[in-house]
C-alpha cells in the first residue's frame, strides 16, 4: 500500500481518523459524565456537557458501605503496598534477584490478595464481590483456555492429517453456535452436579465457549512458525516439549499474549451465562443490568458508575499490554 502523499488526501484522512475516534470514545466519555452528575441532572430531559456540579456520590453508593471520607487511609494504604510492589517487582527484575516470570507471578499474587484482603478490613458493597468474581471467573478463564490453547494449537498446527481437519471444524461449529443452544444443557447439568450459582461453573462453562477460539487463533501463531527451528533444537537434544516450551512458546508469545487479550475480553463481558447459571455470585455484567432496570431515578447515574467502573480494568490492561497485543497482530504477516 502506497503512502498518500497528496496534501487534501492526508488530511481527509486525519479528519476521517479523528472523527471515528470521537465516535468510539463518546459513549465512554457521556457515561464518565453521568456518574459523576447528581440524580436529578443525570436524568435532565436538555443533558448538558458542562456547567453541572460534578460529584462523587454515585461511585461511593456503587462501592462503599461506608463513608468517602472513612475510606480514604484505606485508600492510601492500598495505593502505597501496590507501589511497593511494583517497585519490588521492578528492582527484582533489574538487579536479576528473581527471574521475570516468578517475579510477575509473585506480584500478582500480591496484587491478588491486596484485593481479597481489602473486604475484610473496609466496608465494601455488594458491587465489590460482583468485582472478585469478575476477576476470579476471568483469570480462571484466561489460564485454563490459554494453557490448553496453546498445547492444542501446536498440536493441531503440527498434525496435518484428516483428524485435524474434523477437529477444527467441529470446534468452529461449536463456536458459531448461538449461546441459548447450550445455555439449558449447561443449567441442567450444573443443577445435577450441585455447581449452580458457584465460580468453578462459570469457569467451566466459559472455558468451554472460548477454548475454539483459542485453538483456531493459537494454532495460525503455531502455523507461521518453521517447523526446522524445534527439529534444530531437537538436535541438539532437546525432548518435543522441553523444545516446545523453550523454543516455540518465546516465539510464539506476542500472539499469545494477543489471544490472551482476546480471551479476557470474551469471558469479562460475558453476560448470558452469568445470568443463567447463577442467583447471587453475579458478575459485573448481570451487576450492571440490575442498575439499568431499576425504577429510582438514582440508579441512572450509579448504572453509568458502574460501567465507568467496569471499563476502567481493560483500558489498564490493553495500555500495559499494547505493544504485544501490536506484535500479536502482525505476528506472521512479514514473510521473508
């Protein structure tokens, strides 16, 4: 593709540019608005943009059992341990005390049980155990469907005989499966199983809806990887998965990382299953929902809250991770 270089033409396309990231960004940003707006301006028939008292009511009403001003040293001490750790995560790495991989296991841990640990010592609301199973469902996800991904899609990316071929097009048709044709099956087996209304079920059943995805994204990464770099490691004397998870997985791993992303966002903003399969242990698209059907005229701006709220975690990720999601996507697309 050649570069425009006529003057109108590039900047037609900045403005067209400019204009879809206006479009894309303005729902956030009247939703930022909203929840920080008071009942009776949230709900406005003119809405305004600017010239409103802004509070921060809605958040402390959507996440707190307690005062704003009660929660703040609480606040403090969770900002400086996370500071901590970071630091300690950075210094480990630098000064080579820790490896890499167990440094960032070990701060996520970390990072982990700051967040249980912080409901047992502050008044949380109930939106706030909407957020751990969130998170619990989430990760759970993320570890189960990429650990058997990637074992699956080089397998598949290796295998080339007809067996492969019926396997990826019974996962494909899994996939293209609308979510009501399981959603009953999984509720009967999860009421004989004793499992409804727990994290293991959604788990399980999210797995289960995203693991085609997975191996169909994971194998093409496996696929543009020559074949003679593992046999020259193999050589050398190296078993198929001591070579696989030597050699393959590092330079596989910008699209590992890339279906990761992909995967987290399908199982974070799941909404059907969640709803289905449980009564109480929401997660925080059913959360979300409740608000948006309530009558009070307050639970506009704490619904907006709580989407605000709810988007905030994957901007923090898809920012941390940007340059590998970048490497995912273009990830076998220079030959040469």
């Amino acid at each position: 593709m050649e570069k425009v270089k006529n003057p109108i033409g590039r900047v037609l396309i900045y403005l067209a540019l400019i204009l879809l990231v206006v479009y894309s960004v303005m729902p956030f940003v009247w939703s930022l608005l909203t929840s920080i707006k008071y009942p009776i301006e949230a709900n406005n028939p003119k809405p305004k943009l600017f010239g409103f008292t802004p509070t921060m009511m809605n958040y402390e009403e959507l996440w707190l059992y307690m005062e704003g001003s009660a929660f703040v040293p609480y606040a403090i001490a969770m900002l400086v341990l996370m500071i901590v750790i970071v630091v300690f995560a950075v210094l480990s790495v630098r000064l080579q005390w820790l490896s890499k991989p167990v440094t960032n296991m070990i701060a996520v841990g970390l990072f982990l049980v700051l967040l249980f640990v912080l409901p047992q010592v502050a008044q949380m609301s109930k939106f706030y155990d909407y957020f751990l199973n969130s998170l619990v469902v989430t990760v759970g996800t993320l570890v189960v469907s990429i650990s058997i991904g990637c074992v699956g899609g080089y397998a598949l990316a290796r295998y080339s005989k007809i067996w492969g071929v019926i396997i990826l097009i019974a996962a494909l048709g899994f996939r293209a499966l609308p979510r009501m044709a399981f959603s009953l099956p999984y509720y009967f087996i999860a009421q004989m199983t004793h499992l409804y209304d727990t994290r293991i079920l959604l788990i399980i059943v999210m797995v289960a809806i995203n693991q085609p995805f997975t191996i169909w994204m994971l194998r093409s990464f496996f696929m543009d990887i020559p074949k003679e770099i593992e046999e020259a490691a193999m050589i050398d004397g190296a078993g198929r998965l001591e070579s696989f998870f030597k050699v393959i997985i590092p330079i596989a791993w910008p699209g590992i990382i890339t279906t990761s992303l992909f995967t987290l966002l399908l199982a974070y903003n799941e909404f059907l299953m969640p709803k289905i399969l449980t009564q109480a242990n929401w997660t925080l698209p059913v959360a979300i929902a409740s608000y948006t059907s309530g009558e009070d005229a307050a639970y506009r701006a704490i619904a907006a809250a709580a989407s605000v709220s709810i988007t905030i975690p994957i901007i923090i990720v898809i920012i941390f991770f940007q340059k590998y999601l970048v490497k995912g996507l273009a990830f076998g697309a220079v030959k040469g």
